[in-house]
C-alpha cells in the first residue's frame, strides 16, 4: 500500500523524539531539534506497516526540507515567546 507523502504530511506528522545529551557544556551545544531517518521509518512503520525504501527516504528528506524554509520565521517567533515568559516569571 503506498500513500501520497504530502510537505504537510512530513512536517506534521514526523516529529523528533527526545535526544538530548545531559551533559551539554553550554547553550550553543544545545540541539534544538533533531529529526532522524529512525523518526520517519517510525512512523512509516506505524502509517504503512513497513519500512521506506533509501529512493522514498530521500522524498521525506525533500519534503521536510521544503516544509522547513520557514524556520527562521518559526525560530524568531521562538526566541520571542521564551524571552517573554521568561521575563514574566521574574
């Protein structure tokens, strides 16, 4: 069964799981996010019930790509929101 993979589908439904190390020596260490081939075959395997091919791999990686040219935008906004509640917990 194959499934049209949409730029919407790849960016919403292929989320990062937690990989941080513990022992990150300063901010700019720090992954903010991550998303790996195990992500998506993950949830390949969950929509499909196996695993994509190195040709359909390279499509999710196009198409995550394409969805993320707004990353600055979604960055920005980001640093805003952090420094805002930030500044209000004090």
């Amino acid at each position: 069964m194959r499934f049209p993979l949409v730029p919407s589908q790849a960016v919403y439904f292929l989320l990062p799981t937690a990989m941080q190390s513990s022992n990150t020596s300063s901010a700019n260490d720090l992954i903010v996010f991550q998303l790996t081939g195990e992500d998506a075959q993950h949830y390949a395997h969950e929509r499909i019930g196996r695993a994509l091919s190195l040709e359909e791999m390279e499509c999710v990686k196009k198409y995550v790509e394409h969805g993320m040219e707004c990353c600055t935008e979604v960055v920005e906004i980001a640093v805003e929101l952090a420094i805002e509640q930030l500044d209000l917990g004090q």
